[in-house]
C-alpha cells in the first residue's frame, strides 16, 4: 500500500494504492497532515485500492474529525467491492462518494 498527496488549487488529492488497512495508519496520516489549514476540500482517490477494511474506514473519519466541519471530503473512484463496503458503512452520509 503506498498513498500520495497532492495540492492542486485549494483541493489536496490522496491516491492510496493497494491495501488500505491498518498498515496504511501513519503513510495515510502523513499523506494529508501536511494539507490541513490549506486545503479547503480533500478528494480521497481509490481507483487503485484493492481492499479496505474497518480500519481504513476509521481512518477515514479521522481525516474528517482532523480536517473539520468546514472542509468538503469526497471519496472518489472507488471500484465496485470498496464501493460496497463505504455504502454498507453509510458512508454517504458523511462523505460524497462519486
């Protein structure tokens, strides 16, 4: 699993790679931590994510509860199992998923 950041505009984008599980922890924190205060949206990218779990999922509420209420997260890209897991943790309601 591997996870990169970008800023391009007021949007830090997060690509994480392969495995998203509670060995990604301290790679995904660090992949947006440095974005905090200046990014005004987060787009989490899964194109490339083969598996998530409980723990990427909780991670992903850290991101929100660090980011805070005023920043817009969405989760993009994500293919048909990783799309099931965030619906079924009705994630929608916390995030906008496309």
């Amino acid at each position: 699993m591997s996870v990169e950041g970008q800023l391009v505009g007021n949007t830090a984008i997060l690509f994480v790679k392969g495995r998203f599980d509670i060995a990604s922890y301290e790679e995904f924190n660090q992949a947006y931590i440095n974005f905090i205060g200046r990014a005004e949206q987060f787009q989490v990218d899964l194109s490339t994510t083969t598996f998530m779990d409980s723990s990427a999922l909780g991670m992903l509420l850290l991101l929100r509860e660090k980011a805070g209420d005023s920043v817009h997260i969405e989760l993009i890209n994500a293919d048909d199992e990783v799309s099931k897991i965030l619906q079924i943790a009705q994630f929608q309601q916390l995030f906008t998923i496309r």
